[in-house]
C-alpha cells in the first residue's frame, strides 16, 4: 500500500513538470501559452520554439512522465490497477498542471508512454502509425486523426484482448484526452462562433476555428 502510494504520488509530480513551458521559456524566452494553440506540449513547441527542441520535450514526456511511473511499478511487482493508476495521473498532471495554474498539455505523449508500460505496443504502433501516415503526411492535421484514434483506442485494446485493468485505465485516460479538449487551457471561446460549433471544433479537431492555420500560427497581440 505505501509502495502504491508513493507510486502515484510520484507519477502525479513528474506529469506535472511542464517541459514545454520550461523549454520555451529556456530557448526562445516565450511563454508558450500565448502562441498557437496555446498547448503547452511537444507539437505547439516545434512550431514555435524548434523543431528539436519539441522532440526532445515530446520524448521526454513519453519516457519519463509516461512510461517510468508504470515501469518502475511493474519492477517492484505492484498490481495492474496501481500501474493504472500511476499512468492516469501521469496524465492528469500533464494535462492541468499545479505549476501553471491548470494549464498544460494536451497529453497524448504521456498517454502513449503510459500506455507501452501497460503492454500496448501493437495498438500504439497501428494507430501511431495511422496518425502519422493520414494525419501528418497527406492531411497535414492531425487534430481529427488523434481524436480518431483516442476512440480507436479502447476498441483495439478489446480486440487485442488485454485485461479488464488494462482497458479500463486507457478508456479513462483517452477521457481525460477529450475533456482537455473541451476546456483546452481555459480559455474563453471565440465570440463569432456559436459555443457548440467551439466545442465541436475543440473535440473533434483540437482547435477553436475551422482553419487550421488561424490556430496554429496565433502569435500574441
């Protein structure tokens, strides 16, 4: 039970670490929050900060914030609801981090982290590599394709015959997923929109406005 305990709190701290604002700030002297998408995570930083610099964060927070907390659990022979566990709040701390009043990333290297620690390789590497190929290579927005494969992935999980903890722990962290991009970092929503063509934008493609362009390339005022 301590073990446990030490365990999620531990994994709760690290995913709260907010990599993409420290490695803005450190780089290019810019709070990331205020440009494009406002996402404090890997893409918004290759955007904006480098294209290096974002991969490096995004690896990062798949290795350390992801898959260490669920790793280190299997090692000490803790049980798959703890390593769940570990891997959901990994997430949550990303996502709302305490250090930024809230705010954070969009979670998606984390969850893939925690996930591969769960066992998930093949679901990760199909629907990694249909995001990649669709989204990032012909679409160029992989905004609609994450949010097809967040609700690939619980099915995949249950072709693949994982247990119960398993598909649980990913159901609930790809629900975490969608509520980030719900309320995004908090903030208001476009006033020439109505709210439930945001949400839908916000859900469904992870930005405010139907171009994908207006929302990336925001700069402040």
């Amino acid at each position: 039970m301590v073990e446990a305990a030490i365990l999620i709190v531990g994994a709760y701290l690290i995913g709260s670490i907010p990599t993409g604002y420290l490695v803005s700030r450190y780089v290019a002297g810019i709070d990331i929050r205020d440009y494009g998408s406002g996402n404090v995570g890997a893409s918004n930083v290759i955007e904006h900060v480098g294209k290096w610099q974002g991969i490096l964060q995004g690896a990062f927070d798949c290795l350390v914030k992801g898959l260490l907390p669920v790793a280190l659990g299997k090692l000490v022979g803790l049980d798959l609801w703890v390593l769940g566990a570990a891997g959901l709040v990994a997430l949550v701390g990303h996502n709302w981090s305490p250090y930024l009043r809230l705010t954070g990333g969009r979670g998606v290297s984390v969850a893939v982290g925690a996930a591969l620690g769960l066992g998930m390789f093949w679901e990760i590497l199909i629907l990694g590599l249909a995001v990649f190929t669709i989204g990032r290579l012909l679409t160029r927005d992989t905004g609609f394709w994450t949010f097809a494969a967040l609700l690939a992935l619980p099915v995949t999980s249950i072709a693949f015959r994982r247990e119960s903890e398993i598909i649980l722990t990913i159901a609930l962290i790809c629900l975490m997923m969608f509520l980030k991009r719900l309320t995004a970092n908090w903030e208001p929503p476009p006033l020439e929109y109505p709210l439930r063509r945001v949400l839908m934008y916000r859900l469904v493609w992870d930005r405010d406005v139907p171009k994908r362009a207006e929302w990336t390339e925001r700069r402040p005022d």
